[in-house]
C-alpha cells in the first residue's frame, strides 16, 4: 500500500483493536542509536483504576535490538545500512517469538513535525448533535490541514465546543446553534515517510501504522494523572530529543528537535581527542550534568586515537570532560525551554516533565533539567509492560513500548475519509458506537 494513496491521506491507518480477543503485535523502533523490535500479546483486560486508559495487557514475547547504522538525527542516511539492522533486530525478535511477522507499527522522528491546531464550527440551527453534524464539524477541521509535501501523522479532537461554550468532551445528543471542534494535527514531510516505509519493505515487511516517536514515548511513560491534567514527556534520545504535551487524556502538541546523546559524546571525542566509542564510555562513567567540587582533583585517562601502540593515554581532570557534557546537555533543555514556550502550551504543562529515553540516564539529567526547565522533573520508564527483560525496562525502552501501546488508543484518531470516527465518540459507550457494536457482532 502507497503512502500516497490519495483515499486515506496516504498513510495506513491502523485497525481498531477488538475488546473482546487477543491480538498480536509487532513494532519497530528505528532510532539513530539502536533499532528495536518488539512483538506483543495483547490480551483483553478489565477496567482497572491503574493505567485505565488501556484496554489491554500487554506482556512482550519476543524483543530484538541491534546497534543502529545508517540513521542519522531521526533521519534514514543509508538505506542498506539501516534495512540490514532491521533485519537483524526483527529477526531475532521473531525467534525469541516463535513466529515469524509480516508488517509493523513504526515510529517517526524526523521529517520536521509539526504541530497545528484547526478549529471548525458547523451550524446546528438549535438541533441536537447528531452522528454526523459531528462527521462534518470534523472533515471540516481536517480539510484545513491538507497539503501536498506533508502527511497527517495524528488527527485528534482535543475538545469540543457548543455555542462558546468550551470543554466539551462528548457533544453527541446535545443541543445547541453552533459545535465547534478543535483538532489537534500532526504533520510530517512525506519523504521522510517514504524512506521509512522504503527502509522497512526492503526488509520484506509491510508498514502497518506510522506513530510520531513523541507520541509513542509519552504514551509510555506518563502515568494517569500526568495525562489528565497536563504534562510534558521529553523523550531524549541519541540523534534527537522530541517533546510531547498531553493534558485532558490526549496528545495536544508535539515537537522534535535534532540534538541528542550523540552530540554529546561527538563533543566529547573533539575536545579529547579520541574515539567515539572511548568518548562515550567516558560520558556513561565520568560524565555530569551537574558541576561537582571533586571534579577538579579526580584525573580521567583518555585513550589515544591513533592505532600506533606508543601513544599514552592523556589524563585530564574530570571536571573537564563534565564541562563539555554540560554545555552540550543545557543547550538541549534550553531549547526544549524555549520550544515549550514558543508553542503556546506551557501553562497547560504546568509544573510537570517527565524525561525518558537512552539520553535521560545521564548522571545528574534530571537535577538539571529541573534548574533550567523550572519545572519539577522525574525520570520516565515504560510501564504496565510485563515480560521485559531487565536490559529493557529502562527510559532507552520508551518509544518501543509506547509504539506498542499505541493501538489502544488508536481510535482516538479521526481523519475526514474514514467511517471509523464513531468508535472516538464516548469511547464504545454512545448508543451509536453499541448499534455498529451489535452490527459487528450479528452479521
């Protein structure tokens, strides 16, 4: 399937998962540090007052990850490089399995999202809202949004409005003059899509959903709460760091930008002069984001660069190699600052980040990011995943997992061409979602 079949906006679009049976579910993590794939049972389960949005367990029965090559920033460089890593990473995943996989949920860094918010009213005449007064109000939101260089990742209403009046989850069956909608959509250049889907059929797999890595980590790491009443997940990963905004249970803004742990470590290998694999050994072990009054006296050897066996390792105080990791590290969250400043949605974050990924592990993140972003922050891991071996239920994990998460709340998701916008309206429970329900289920 093209990315650019015209019906659908040119991007595959996930099925609903069922509430009533297991699923399972493959998903693929290409990132510029690692490539990782998961494969996951997805089993009903109860509602529950812990993770309630998720309508599943999730227990992950085969897990591959592989050093990446070929991605650089977020951005498929080499295209050999980085379909033998894929390869690599799902096949071993399959093995661990038992089952071999045919297509997969992948996620996006790169390709400049962007974030817009429409707005679309539609006039009732004083009628009740019905099923497609809202079908209307949302073709009309996400019209708006159509444009030839770039695909829709993500289209979700984030609120309604009847008559002014805002803050209106569930408008089905009100009355009112005008209903108003606000969709939030994200967008992404379609070439770094189509290098994605390229990447992926080479390795003769099909590309069965495409989730925006922001969404994915913050779907992971966020728990209820956080969600609910308006977080930031800043996902920071080796070749970009992305930030997403939830508030009110649903994805409201999203950014990338192309700084990560790598630069880090690049930083690293100039200022010393050496190897990137000693640069980021020495990052990992001496590393700081925080100044430290020892650092001055402890001394770090760095290994020569040359391959001749007569050059001696330097020795520099340790305080150094922190210099270069921390001016790198607040040019990051300074930048996070300001983009969260720039979109508009820093009092719906409010006092509340979470940071997750490989990068966030470095010593002292967290103490730093909450100096410069002002904000309290906690360090982010992929939760309610059972099944995880212990190397991945760290932040590095996030995006997997979340990818994994994502056809829960897949339905959330409206776009103007499709009949399936009904399941979004009061989540299965609205006398229309149980009609299609009891069609579903008799014929």
């Amino acid at each position: 399937m093209s990315l650019f079949g015209s019906a659908n906006f040119g991007l595959p679009r996930l099925k609903p998962l069922s509430s009533k049976r297991s699923h399972v579910v493959s998903v693929l993590d290409i990132g510029s540090t690692k490539v990782v794939c998961m494969i996951g049972r997805l089993t009903p389960r109860a509602e529950s007052q812990i993770l309630p949005g998720r309508t599943h367990n999730i227990e992950i029965i085969g897990i591959g990850h592989q050093k990446s090559r070929g991605v650089k920033n977020g951005v498929i460089a080499d295209l050999d490089a980085a379909e033998s890593v894929v390869r690599l990473a799902v096949d071993a995943a399959e093995r661990m399995a038992g089952l071999t996989i045919d297509s997969l949920i992948v996620n996006v860094s790169a390709g400049r999202l962007q974030s817009d918010v429409y707005t679309a009213t539609i006039d009732l005449g004083g009628q009740e809202v019905d099923a497609n007064d809202l079908k209307k109000v949302l073709a009309a939101a996400g019209q708006q949004s159509l444009r030839t260089d770039r695909a829709i990742l993500h289209s979700l209403p984030t609120g309604f409005s009847l008559d002014g009046e805002r803050g209106i989850r569930d408008p089905l069956a009100m009355f009112g003059d005008v209903l108003g909608v606000d969709m939030h959509v994200l967008t992404v250049e379609r070439a770094a899509l189509k290098n994605l889907e390229l990447c992926v059929n080479r390795a003769h797999l099909s590309v069965e959903g495409i989730v925006a890595t922001p969404y994915a980590s913050g779907l992971a790491a966020l728990v209820d709460d956080e969600v609910e009443l308006g977080c930031a997940a800043i996902d920071m990963g080796g070749g970009t760091t992305t930030i997403s905004v939830f508030a009110e249970g649903k994805l409201v803004h999203a950014d990338a930008v192309s700084l990560g742990g790598h630069h880090v470590t690049t930083d690293l290998a100039r200022g010393l002069s050496t190897r990137i694999e000693d640069a980021e050994r020495l990052k990992v072990v001496h590393g700081s984001a925080l100044p430290n009054s020892a650092d001055e006296r402890d001394i770090v050897s760095v290994p020569p660069i040359g391959e001749d066996d007569r050059d001696q390792p330097t020795h520099v105080p340790r305080a150094l190699v922190s210099r270069i990791v921390r001016a790198r590290i607040e040019e990051t969250l300074e930048l996070i600052r300001d983009r969260i400043q720039r979109s508009g949605f820093s009092p719906i974050v409010g006092k509340r980040i979470v940071l997750t990924g490989g990068a966030s592990q470095l010593t002292g993140l967290p103490e730093a990011a909450r100096r410069i972003l002002a904000r309290n922050v906690r360090i982010g891991r992929p939760l309610g995943v059972s099944g995880l071996p212990a190397a991945a239920k760290g932040p590095a994990f996030s995006t997997a997992v979340g990818l994994m998460i994502y056809p829960q709340v897949a339905d959330l998701e409206t776009h103007a061409s499709q009949g399936g916008m009904l399941s979004a309206f009061g989540g299965g429970n609205s006398r229309i979602a149980r009609m299609g329900q009891w069609l579903k289920e008799s014929f």
